[in-house]
C-alpha cells in the first residue's frame, strides 16, 4: 500500500476514535468522521467500506489486542507470575487510555445490541483465545495442571476488567498505578493458586 493510502487510512481511523470517543459508534456519522479528516465520506467507504469495518480496524488497532499479540512471544523469557502481572498491567493501562470510548460503547451495546455485538464477540474471542495460547503452551511444558485455557483466559482477564469498570466507570475514579499493581498483583496470586501444579511451587 502506498505512503498516501496509509496517511488517508489513518488519519481517516485517527478520527473515527476522537469521535467515538466523544459521542459513540452509533452517533459518530461516517460524514462527520471523513470530514473530520478532511476527505469527502466516499473517501472513508474506499477505504473500510463500512462503519462497522471501520470500527472493526479502530480495535484491531487501538485496542489491547494488537498489544497482547506483540506481548505474548516475549513472556517464555518471564516467571510465570511475572508474565500475568505484565499482561494484566497492561491490560489495565489500556483500558485507562480508552476510557471514555470504553463507557460510551458499554451503554450503547445495550440500546443497540444488533450493531455491535458481532464486532465485540469476535474481538474478545481473539484476545482471550491469544492469552489462552500462552497457557496451553505452559500446560504442555507441565509447568501448570490441566483446566480448559479458554477459561483461564477469560477469568483473568474478566478479573482486570471487572476492577476496571467498577473503579475507572462506576466510581469514575482515577486508580493509581500503585493500587492498580497492588490489586493487579492479588489478582496473580489468586490465578497461580488456581492453575499452577503443586509441584511447581
């Protein structure tokens, strides 16, 4: 892809997530979102489309898991326990940054299920099956018992997700990278007990 295409692309997705952010996927126009970037709307739908493609890029993109992708070959040279702290202050971080867009969608998937469901499904599908593939591999290696990894998966990080939501948009509270690790770290202990073998410890 040319140098031009890609600048186009991305300013096009830069603003996509400013006005997502500010006024949701269901009330951000592919208009307003191409004018934004300064090209004309069919500009936008060369390029993705769709909005729901559109939408589909920003988390592909933005999101935690291209980070968990870059993340996960780099934890064999990690402790175990370290490997899940990194992960799940990661993680966290991410949601922090995407906080506003994050609280928008919540309400928005619950008015418009139909919109956005399957972009959500299939993106928290990929991210819990990527942490599931660093847990099977352990679990090969004999380093922990055997539980179903997609499970595992989705635990730990429905863990940082929930003290994320109840914290950051319940409570609109802004948590302090010393408690996040003070609670992230809990958060380890209590899945290392879960699913590490007891001749490993």
């Amino acid at each position: 892809m040319r140098k031009k295409e890609l600048d186009t692309k991305e300013k096009i997705l830069q603003s996509a997530l400013e006005l997502m952010s500010e006024k949701g996927y269901i009330s951000a126009t592919t208009r307003e979102i191409a004018e934004k970037a300064g090209f004309r709307e069919i500009t936008l739908f060369r390029h993705f489309g769709s909005k729901e493609r559109l939408f589909e890029e920003i988390l592909r993109r933005y999101s935690f898991l291209p980070k968990l992708r870059e993340l996960i070959p780099l934890l064999d040279s990690y402790s175990y326990r370290d490997a899940l702290l990194e992960v799940g202050l990661r993680y966290f971080e991410t949601l922090k940054l995407r906080k506003h867009i994050i609280r928008i969608m919540l309400s928005e998937i619950s008015l418009h299920p139909e919109k956005l469901r399957r972009v959500y499904d299939a993106f928290i599908t990929e991210m819990i099956r990527t942490l599931a593939g660093y847990l099977r591999r352990l679990q090969k290696k004999g380093r922990l018992r055997n539980f179903n990894p997609e499970s595992g998966a989705r635990g730990f990080l429905g863990m940082v997700f929930s003290y994320f939501l109840v914290e950051e948009v319940v409570k609109d509270r802004d948590v302090s990278k010393r408690e996040t690790k003070r609670v992230i770290d809990g958060f380890v202990d209590l899945f290392i007990n879960g699913t590490e073998r007891r001749d490993n410890r």
